[in-house]
C-alpha cells in the first residue's frame, strides 16, 4: 500500500498535488512546455509516474490546475491589497502597477505564451482563467465611474486596451528606467480613462526604484514568486 504523506488522504493529496505544481514550474523555468513529459514531472516531483494519474490524466490537466490555483491565490491577495485603498484611482495605479511587474517577470522567467504550445481547447481554458483577474478592474473602473472620477464608458474595452499595454511588460534593465516605465504607464492609463493624473511624489519615485532594485534582482538570480506563467 503507498505510504501516506501528511496526517490523511486529502492532506496527501493536496501535497502530491504541490509537488506536482512545483515540479512543473521548475520544468517551466528551464524548458518549453511542449518538451516537458509526465516522467520528468514525476521524477522531478519524487512521485511514481502511475501515481500521477490518479490526480491528473495528463500534462495539460496539470498545467491548468496550476495556473487555476496560482491565479486565485494571486487574485485574493491583489483584492486584499486593493481594499486597503479608498481612492479608486489609486486603486487603478496600484492595479497597473502590480499587473505590470507580474507579466514582467513572467516574461523573464516563462520566455512564451503557454497558450501557443498547448491543445487549442486548453488554450481556451488558459485564456478564460484570465477572468479572475479582469474582474477586479471592472469592478474598480465602475466604483470610479460612480464617483466621477473617470467619465461613464463601456468597461469592456478598457479592459482589453489596458491589459493589452500591461502585457508588454517592462523591459528596462536600469532601476531607474524600470520606475519610470511603471510611471508612464501608470500615468498612460489614467490619461486614456481621462482620470486627472497626480504627479509621483520623490518619496514614491524612490519606493518604485527600490521594488525595481528587488525585481531585478529577482530576474538576475532566477527566483521568481509562484505566479501564473501565461501573461494577461
């Protein structure tokens, strides 16, 4: 009988599922998904490769629920941010701000869309769990849309447009010039939502040089946090 991990089944569950997660994103960081196979997850995860399929029937199924379980994590902990923040517009900073140095990192770390090299039906999946951070913007350009902070507009195409600016990600190597590029696109955004933009503050200019220093750094040493690896 395989050996239990943790005090019942579903906590050797939950932690043979971890381990698969992190294998995966180990492989990820090394290597194109398409390459990857279900003996190296396993061997890479200290697990038996039939054990795998008793929680996934395959590679693609690992995938998903990875990124599923990293971007609600990654989603609570944003909204929990956010609620701390009465003005709707610094909410909006904020949200450009944290969603820019995701998809910076992840374009460092992951190289690709994921969506490019998996099943066309999983990359309709991969795309559609994107929505779980989408929300949080609509619900903040609403909240400054009843405030009149912003003028009344469509909220879907705004969402498109801004997430389409913050895909870019941020490609300065200089700490100096990686604030400045979350200035301008923060000031960028609030101009197109017709938001009065408030200049940055020398004290803040200084905090972004410092986060730009830590995320740097982070991409010089390959560490990254555990973050949804396909970019919104």
């Amino acid at each position: 009988m395989p050996r239990i991990i943790g005090e019942n089944l579903a906590e050797h569950r939950a932690q043979k599922r971890a381990r698969l997660f992190e294998a995966l994103r180990d492989l990820l960081d090394e290597k194109g998904f398409e390459s990857i196979t279900l003996a190296e997850i396993a061997k890479r995860a200290q697990v038996g490769r039939t054990a795998i399929y008793n929680h996934f029937p395959d590679k693609e199924s690992i995938l998903l629920a990875y990124i599923t379980e990293q971007t609600r994590s990654y989603a609570k902990d944003l909204a929990a941010e956010l609620q701390q923040i009465d003005d709707p517009i610094v909410k909006i900073r904020r949200y450009i701000r944290r969603q820019l140095r995701l998809n910076s990192t992840i374009h460092v770390s992951a190289g690709i869309d994921l969506r490019h090299v998996v099943t066309p039906e999983t990359a309709m999946e991969l795309s559609a769990h994107a929505v779980i951070i989408e929300d949080i913007l609509r619900t903040i350009l609403r909240e400054a849309m009843r405030q009149g902070k912003i003028i009344e507009q469509r909220t879907e195409p705004l969402v498109q447009l801004l997430h389409a600016t913050l895909s870019l990600g941020i490609r300065e190597t200089d700490p100096h010039g990686y604030a400045g590029m979350i200035i301008a696109t923060e000031e960028f955004g609030l101009r197109a939502l017709g938001a009065e933009v408030e200049p940055t503050s020398e004290a803040e200019y200084q905090e972004l040089v410092k986060l730009a220093e830590a995320d740097l750094s982070a991409q010089r040493t390959g560490s990254r946090p555990s973050v949804c690896p396909v970019n919104h």
